[in-house]
C-alpha cells in the first residue's frame, strides 16, 4: 500500500486566506496549499494592505475587520477564481478605490451573479470592458447588509463570498439561492465560517448571516480531495494497486471526496475511516450512470478512467463544468476522441464507451490544470500521451508530475 501526503485544499486555504484577513487578531494557517492560485491570493491580500507572512508550513495573517487597509490598490487575480470573486467582495467591506484585474482566461469566467448582488447591496461596482466579467473597480465605502435573491447555478463562489461577506456588513445579510450547484462547497464555506466565529442560520434555500464579524485562530489546512481523486482513480484502475490518503477521512470538509463512492459502485474496494481513505483495485471497473452536480471537480477524473469500464460511463448534470478554466465536457470529449474513444455529449452530460485508448497522442489542455492530472491516469495504460501545456499543474500542484511518477513507479 502506498500512502501519499497530498498537498492542502485550494478551496480551504482561498477561504481561510479570506476569513483570516475579516478577523480580529492573527491567524496562522497551518500546511496551506502553496500554488500559483493560493499565493496569487496572498498577493492580493498584500495589495490590499493585509499582512501577510509566509513560512514553509504556515502563513500568518494580521487580520483588518474594517477591511483593506489600502486606500487604494490594483489587484491582479491571475487565474484565480476563488480570488478573482472573493477579493473584490472582502474589499467591498472596507472604504477605497480598488481595481481587479485577471488572466484572459479568468476574464473570460462569469461573475455577473456576484455583481449584481453586491450592487443590490449598495457596492458601487464597475466592470472596465464586458459587463459580468474582470477587469472590475470597486469604490467601497462599507456595506450595510440586508436581503438579496442569488443565482449560483453557474458557480457556488457566488454564495460562499457573499456568506463570508456576511459578518462584516453593518446589519447582516438575508441571501435566499434561486439555484445552487456545487452544494457541498457552501458546506465547507458554513463550517470554516462558524470556527472564525459567524453565526448563520439556515431555513430551506435562505441563509441568514448576523454580523458578528470574525475571530481570529490557528487552523489547519486539510488536504485537497479534487487532488486527491487523480491518486484514488489511479489506485482503482491498476490491478494490484492501493493508495492511502491520510487527513481526508469521515470528518473531512470537502464534498469531492465523495469521489471515493463513485470508485466503489464501479467496483473499487474503498475504506474510509477517521484517520483518511484507501483505494484498493479489485481488478473490475464498471460502466454507470451517475449525477456529479456537487462533485463537478472531479468530472474529468471519472471521464479519463471511463474508457476501461466494462460498459459505457454516463456523467450527467454537469453544465457548470462549462464555464471552469475551460469547458471541461468538451476538453475531455476532444481528447477521449484523439485517443480513439466512443464519445457523445449533451448541454450537461457526456457519455463514454468502453475501448482501449491509443497513442500516441498530445493532449489538448487548454490551460486547464485538471486536464491535465486526469489524462496523466489515463496515459498509466495508454503509452505515448503527452500534454500541450504540462505545466499548467502549478494552479494547483506544482509538483504533480513528480508526485504521480513516484507514486505510480511505486511497487
């Protein structure tokens, strides 16, 4: 059995960078993801006029209530979503003039839902060129709170930054979801938020936020389950093989380790106890149908393993893969196609038949970091696989080509 330390959460470390710089005192994050988004993050933060000192196994970050103590700054997001949607919602709640910018792909991603619900709430929020999307000014002078209607059917950011925005208004905020995806996202957002100190309140699709602010903390990073479905799909995949992932076990935040059920009803043998999860091959992958609305990230994942089912592997409920770094549904159907597989698509769901995937072929990217560790488990049985853009990992895990090469040469 291998076990592999898998490096921390991108979503925990961009919303404990968030509620730490909302908190009064000094938070330490402890094993925070380092990665081109997360210190993407931290820079902008810096920016902004937070304090922000990095170590090798822990950030410390002086908290501002009042928000940014910049009276003015320019922010670069770099590809970063979480940073992209979250840091103009924390500088909303300061006083200044602050302007957000971002890579073209990230210009490109929606934010028009967050947009116009900062605006009900009095934000003067301006888009500099295509109304919805970065570049973006915000002309803060604090916000009173109050009650809005939210569309995150697109992205759950929407919610979680407008939960996190919550205990910094004057008044608090009443935010009732038309639609939601990615539900177990705004799980993490709730549970991370109560540990800073918030008091939310949930009734049916309505959250109701007090503004209580936050306090500060020591909190640990828990490791990222998107990550770590690229070493769990590997391990169900090669006959003979297991992985463990410790700290991602039943009381772990992240949804996508739900991945790990997936596994199992194609025939995996999982065990996830207190103290992390193992994949274990039985030898059989099986063809099913499946909703991977709330687990979206780790769509790719299944659909780069699909082909060695023993019968087709059907995705559905996927719509908001569309808008991610890039229109993941047709990035995997394109390269599935490249390497001989059987695919058909729909608006929200793609369907894969079982064959045996040949090289040699360059896989498509697109700049998008999850093409490429999950086609990385798909070239385990398809030789002469390489990839346009292998670098692109650093969004996330800089290491990864090494990390996956050892663990996979690992007797």
């Amino acid at each position: 059995m291998t076990v592999i330390d898998i490096p921390g959460s991108k979503s925990v470390t961009a919303r404990a960078l968030f509620l730490a710089a909302a908190a009064e005192g000094t938070t330490t994050l402890l094993r925070p993801l380092v990665s081109d988004d997360t210190e993407g993050f931290a820079e902008g933060l810096t920016a902004l006029g937070y304090a922000v000192r990095r170590e090798a196994e822990a950030w410390h970050i002086e908290g501002r209530p009042a928000g940014p103590g910049a009276d003015t700054a320019e922010v670069y997001c770099r590809d970063g979503a979480t940073t992209a949607r979250f840091l103009p919602t924390l500088a909303a709640a300061g006083h200044g003039t602050y302007r957000f910018d971002a890579s073209a792909q990230m210009r490109r991603r929606p934010l028009g839902p967050l947009s116009t619900a900062l605006r009900t709430l009095g934000v003067d929020l301006r888009h500099g060129e295509k109304e919805g999307h970065h570049p973006l000014a915000v002309h803060a002078h604090g916000v009173k709170g109050g009650a809005l209607t939210l569309d995150a059917g697109q992205s759950s950011q929407y919610l979680t930054a407008l939960l996190m925005l919550g205990p910094l208004t004057a008044e608090g905020l009443d935010i009732t979801v038309t639609d939601l995806v990615s539900e177990p996202y705004v799980e993490i957002t709730l549970a991370m938020m109560r540990s800073f100190g918030a008091e939310i309140r949930q009734d049916g699709r309505t959250y109701r936020v007090a503004p209580t602010g936050y306090r500060a903390q020591t909190y640990g990073i828990e490791p990222d389950a998107s990550t770590a479905s690229y070493f769990f799909a590997a391990a169900a995949l090669e006959p003979g093989r297991s992985v463990t992932v410790p700290g991602l076990g039943t009381g772990a935040l992240q949804g996508d380790l739900a991945f790990v059920d997936v596994l199992r009803r194609m025939g995996a043998d999982v065990e996830t106890t207190a103290a992390g999860t193992t994949v274990r091959s039985t030898g059989t992958l099986r063809g099913l149908t499946v909703n991977m609305r709330d687990i979206s990230d780790t769509m790719p994942t299944l659909a780069a393993i699909a082909p060695f089912a023993d019968g087709p592997v059907r995705i559905e409920d996927v719509a908001n893969t569309r808008v991610k770094e890039c229109d993941r549904l047709d990035a995997c159907a394109e390269n599935l196609r490249r390497l001989g597989i059987t695919v058909r698509t729909g608006p929200d769901w793609i369907e894969i038949h079982p064959g045996t995937p040949t090289g040699p072929a360059e896989i498509a990217t697109h700049g998008d970091h999850r093409i490429v560790m999950s086609f990385a488990v798909t070239a385990l049985r398809t030789p002469g696989i390489t990839f346009d853009d292998p670098g692109c990992v650093k969004k996330t895990f800089p290491d990864f080509h090494r990390v996956f090469g050892s663990f996979v040469h690992t007797p």
